[in-house]
C-alpha cells in the first residue's frame, strides 16, 4: 500500500500491480490500484486539464 497525494488530497492505494513504484514517481491510479507509471511531464500534463475540467463544471453549476 501506498498514500498517494492529488493536490493535496491524500488516500490510500494499492502498489500489487506495479512491481517496481517508488516514492516521488507518478502513477496513473484506477479503483484504488496503481496501474500504470508516467512521466512527471505527463503528470503534469494531466492535473492541469483536470483543473480546468473542475473550473469549467463549477462555473457552470454557478450559471444555474
């Protein structure tokens, strides 16, 4: 098991399925399984559209 961090956010996560996550790398997690190693690039990559996903949803909840 790992404690995994998203902006802050931590949780608990699974390492059975990745045979060789260290501290400090970037996984891709599913259903409480790390699945799969990125890049730190693509990590970053990744967390940036998901925020402007999240910006995007709040504005529009804030329309209604």
């Amino acid at each position: 098991m790992a404690t995994i961090d998203v902006d802050g956010v931590q949780r608990e996560a699974s390492l059975l399925l990745l045979e060789d996550a260290n501290v400090g790398e970037y996984v891709i997690v599913h259903a409480g399984f790390a699945i799969q190693k990125i890049d730190e690039s693509a990590a970053q990559e990744t967390l940036s559209l998901l925020r402007e996903a999240a910006e995007l949803v709040e504005k529009k909840e804030g329309q209604r």
